[in-house]
C-alpha cells in the first residue's frame, strides 16, 4: 500500500490528485520519506484544514485539504514552491 501511495503521489496532478486521499500521518510520511517535502503551512476552513508540504529547496510542493474527519486528500501539486515573506 505504502509504495502506491508513494506512486500516486509523485504521478499526481491537479486532476488525478483528488482522488489521492488517506489519513494526514500516512500522507505526510510518505511525502516526507520519498520526496523530502514537510509541512510549510497550515490554514483552518470551515470545513477542516489546508496543509501545504514543501521541499527546503522549493523544489517541489503539495497541497492536502483534511476534512473534519480525518480524511485527507491531495489537492494539488507541483513544482517551484516560492514562500512571499508575508503572514506569520
């Protein structure tokens, strides 16, 4: 399972990445392990939270939306993360 997910990921876009969903510890993990990226930013919504992963290097970033739940899903990716400076 590990390694399909870890496959799912690196193949994902934008698309496909919305049907890329799992708890956030296993998504992190693997984001973590075979593609170096942590989390960078974390935002609430009304309906749970956004959390952005990204390399130290800005070279590649990923987007998961946890539902209230527990359920979290790949959003989004790509590459170039480019933190603004702004916010705290």
């Amino acid at each position: 399972m590990r390694w399909l997910l870890a496959a799912l990921v690196l193949a994902a876009t934008p698309a496909s990445a919305q049907n890329l969903c799992a708890t956030l510890d296993k998504i992190a993990d693997v984001l973590r392990e075979d593609h170096r990226e942590v989390p960078v930013q974390i935002g609430d919504t009304r309906a749970g939270q956004v959390v952005v992963f990204a390399t130290p290097d800005g070279g590649t970033w990923t987007i998961v939306v946890v539902s209230p739940d527990g359920r979290a899903c790949v959003v989004s990716d790509g590459k170039r993360w480019r933190a603004t400076g702004r916010g705290a």
